[in-house]
C-alpha cells in the first residue's frame, strides 16, 4: 500500500479535501473499525425522525422531547 505525504497533496484539491476531512476524524472512524456494534450510517434515526420533519406538526415542547426520547430508544435498543 502506498503511503501519502500530505503535505504534497494540495490542501483545496479534491483528495486534498477528502484526506483532510478523514484526518480530522481519525479517531471516530478507528472507533467504528474496533466496535462492531456501530453502524456506519444514521438511516434507522433518519427514518425515525422523518415523519417529524415531514409534518412539522410539533406543538410543544413536551411533545418535541417525547418523541426524541422515542427515536433515542429506537436506536439505542438496536445496539444492545
């Protein structure tokens, strides 16, 4: 495998951007490659939430929290 010295890529070309953002998240992405229970996307809240966004029928703030607190179980109860 190939080594890149970074500091021979320019900063504002396109792998330039892309070698910056993963550098600035290293240590989030060796967390997901050790922890088998993480998942790479955010799809399962995504779907959770959507009817929310979608209706933007959301009154107040005690129906707001009962519906984050929904959606934090949802996903949480997966990764158990």
């Amino acid at each position: 495998m190939a080594k890149i010295n970074i500091t021979q890529v320019p900063p504002q070309s396109l792998i330039g951007k892309a070698l910056a953002y993963s550098l600035s998240r290293w240590e989030k992405l060796m967390l997901y490659c050790t922890d088998g229970r993480l998942e790479i996307d955010n799809n399962l809240v995504e779907n959770a939430i959507r009817p929310v966004a979608i209706g933007r029928k959301i009154t107040s703030l005690p129906v707001l929290m009962m519906r984050l607190s929904a959606c934090h179980d949802l996903f949480y109860a997966r990764h158990l």
